[in-house]
C-alpha cells in the first residue's frame, strides 16, 4: 500500500460508517440457493441508539427469505447515487443463521426490532455484518485509501 493511502484509524472508519448507514434508506440484499442469485432492494433501519452496525429489513415471505434458509450467506449492497457526484458505495456481509436472524412476534428480542424498523411486519430479519467495507473516493483527499474494511 502506498504510503499516503493508509488505512483509516478504526474509531474514524466506525463514525464513516456510521454516518454512511444514517444518510441511506435502500439496500440490494444479495442471497442465492442453488446458484441461482436473487438481488432485492430493500428499505433499512439501523438502531440510532447502538454503537452496532446490526441492520434491520422487513422481508414480504418469498424467494429471499427460502434463499437465506436454505444458504445462510447474504451481501448487502449500499450506495450513493451517482447524480450527487459522488463515488461512494458499501459491501457488507453476513453469513451465518448466529448473523441472519429472522424473528417473528413472540420470538426474543421482535418488540425490540418493531421499534426500529417503520411500519408493523410479521417477519424481520436482523443482520448482524462480519465485514464492512466502505469505499469513498473522497478518502483519497484525507490522505486513506478509497477502500478501508471493518472486520467485526
């Protein structure tokens, strides 16, 4: 690595992040079974009153959620529209049923989730990110490399 493109210091990474997560309101959750990918934009919600990253998403039954039980591996695609000028996008990923944890009403920790995530649901499924990686061309200007990764 070049040496003005260093990696951030991570309690700066972490307050990019989550700065990141608070402006944007869409993501592409990314599953497949059998090979067969399946990319769905979802609206997010993140726990503005938690230090985690944990995000939340009302999933509707259907071909994502059978993806997540029968794989349990998803990546999350989040970015800026390119019509602000801006270069700027985030991968997180999430394996694992301890990471993807579908809850219903009566199951721990649901009442909790309905109050972060707008809107009644029947099903939410909380992901719990392994790796967060953040790429903003305007780091580059802050002496860091466009690309620095948060491994949780």
């Amino acid at each position: 690595m070049d040496k003005k493109m260093q990696k951030m210091p991570e309690e700066e990474l972490k307050e990019e992040i989550r700065d990141f997560l608070t402006i944007r309101k869409i993501l592409v959750l990314c599953t497949c079974a059998n090979n067969i990918p399946r990319a769905t934009p979802m609206d997010f919600y993140t726990d503005k009153k938690s230090d985690d990253f944990n995000i939340y998403v009302g999933p509707a039954p259907g071909r994502k959620v059978k993806n997540i039980e029968e794989n349990p591996v998803v990546s999350i695609g989040i970015y800026t529209p390119m019509d602000t000028g801006k270069i700027q996008g985030m991968q997180i990923t999430a394996t694992g049923n301890e990471r993807l944890i579908f809850m219903k009403e009566g199951d721990e920790g649901f009442k909790e989730a309905q109050k972060i995530v707008r809107g009644r649901r029947k099903l939410l499924l909380k992901i719990i990110p392994e790796k967060i990686e953040l790429l903003d061309y305007d780091f580059i200007k802050q002496g860091y490399s466009r690309l620095q990764v948060l491994e949780l």
